[in-house]
C-alpha cells in the first residue's frame, strides 16, 4: 500500500477536532532532542499530538526528556502520555507538567483501577482531561468504572501490552471481544467510542484493513506512530460524502417522525443524526 500524502500536512491555521471526535492520536517519543520531531508532530494531518514520557522514552532519557517536553508546553500544546499510576516515574511526570500552560490533556498508561485515574486527577488539578489505555485484563474488568470517572474522557486500547499480558493472538477475530467491550464501556459510561491501537511503522500494507477493524467494532479513533500514517486513517474515519448525502436524505424523509412506518426508522434516523452531527463537528461539509 502507498500512502496517500494528500492532506498529510495541516494547514497551519488549520484547527483540529475536539478530543471527543478526535480520529488520530500521534504519539512522538518526548526525547531530548524531540524538537525536530515535535513540530513534525504538530504540522502533522493528526488531530491530537501526544508527546510521550512512557514506553516512548528510554529510561535513562527520561529525566531530560521531561524538560524538553516540559519547554515546548511552554510555548506549544499538546497532549502528553504518563507513566502508569503510583509509580515513581508517574510522580516525576506529573511533577515536570504542572502547570504547564500548553499541556490540553495527559494519556495515563497502563490504567487498571479508577483509582489510578482519581490519583492523576488529582494531581493534574481541575479541568486536564485524561484518556485513560487499557492495556491488560485487570484493566479491562475494570474498564466501565474508569470510564464514570469525571476526569475520563476517552478510553484508549494499549493493543501491545494487552497482548503480552493476555497471550491473545494479533487477529481481529481474537481482539474483536475486547474491542467491543470498551466500545460499550464507553457508551455506558457517555464517552465517546474508544480509541483503538496503532498500526506499527513499516506495516502501511495493513493500514486500511486495520482501521477498517477499528470502525467495524464501534471505536472512533487510532493511536498513530507515523505521521505518515494520520491522513490516511483521518479520511478512512470520516463520514464520506455519500454517507453525508445519505444521511442528509434520511433525516430529510424522517426528521418530522411523520414518515415513520416501522420500527427501525428512528433507529436509522438517529443514526443518520449522529452521523452529521459528527461531519460537522470534523469540520467536514455537511451540505456536500
């Protein structure tokens, strides 16, 4: 597969999507030396940049690295992945973000108890959105009550650690039950739909068949290694100008509830209505 470069690069005035309808989530190791590949980041076609102080980062890097990333909030935004909670390396990220006027929201790693997202929010203060990955069982038995918690505002599928840890095989029959377990997680709790793991570099052939596996299963958007990448999963997850028209025409012959005739038109209307809603707020045409 070629990767389709058109609209790979954001408009510099360009404004991207809310986190809630967010369909790409870049992760940029928060290195040292990341300038370079931050404001690649951030030219980038992805909706939200997600610096990370995690698995992205060496250990031994990680205490420059927080100042990096700690210095470019300072004059940027961005989102930025945590290390998993009550640990010391979580308590020295939490500690280099503090107030860091750029930060828009932290990526809590590894999340298996609501606890752990109470502790983060609790230490970010008021008002920092979390997203919460799951990435083991524990995590995902517990997937619902961190979802009620009000500084969650996403769950988010740590695919490669949910697998070291449960043995289960990289096939989308395999990992359709988790899937669709955050998927209604999150729709029980009044979240968005999910935000599903990443296809990994140098695997471009798999991109499209992936991504049409995150649709497939009710998730609404990707974690994203290559910046590549995020154009070409940006227009996979978005409604397309036929189901626009569709869902234009639907609304248009049911809107009133006059036309209703059996029980699965108001099913369909609200999908439709759910549909537009979402153009519109991707900044997509919804007159199209």
């Amino acid at each position: 597969m070629t990767i389709d470069t058109v609209d790979s690069v954001r408009c510099e005035n360009a404004a991207r999507p809310a986190h809630d309808v967010a369909r790409t989530w870049l992760l940029t190791p928060g290195r040292p030396d990341g300038n370079a590949d931050f404001a690649r980041a951030e030219r980038s076609a992805a909706d939200v940049v997600v610096l990370d102080l995690e698995d992205g980062l060496p250990d031994a890097l990680k205490p420059e690295g927080r100042r990096a990333v700690r210095d470019w909030l300072g004059s940027h935004h961005a989102w930025v992945r945590v290390s998993p909670a009550a640990t010391a390396e979580w308590s020295a990220d939490l500690l280099a973000l503090a107030d860091a006027p750029g930060l828009r929201g932290v990526m809590l790693a590894k999340a298996e108890t609501v606890t752990d997202v109470a502790a983060t929010a609790g230490r970010l203060g008021a008002g920092i959105p979390i997203v919460a990955l799951i990435e083991s069982a524990i995590g995902l038995e517990s997937a619902l009550e961190i979802a009620r918690h009000p500084a969650c505002v996403r769950l988010a599928f740590g695919l490669g650690d949910f697998r070291r840890d449960t043995g289960i095989a990289d096939d989308p029959v395999a990992l359709a039950y988790p899937r669709t377990r955050l998927t209604v997680a999150s729709r029980a709790a009044r979240l968005p739909g999910p935000i599903d793991g990443p296809t990994l570099r140098g695997a471009e052939t798999r991109l499209r068949d992936d991504t049409e596996t995150t649709q497939s299963t009710g998730m609404t958007g990707r974690l994203c290694l290559d910046p590549a990448h995020a154009g070409v999963i940006n227009s996979l997850m978005s409604p397309s100008a036929d189901e626009i028209a569709d869902a234009r025409a639907t609304v248009h012959r049911l809107g009133g509830g006059g036309s209703v005739y059996d029980g699965s038109d108001l099913p369909a209307l609200g999908r439709a209505q759910a549909l537009l809603q979402r153009a519109e707020r991707l900044g997509l045409s919804a007159g199209a």
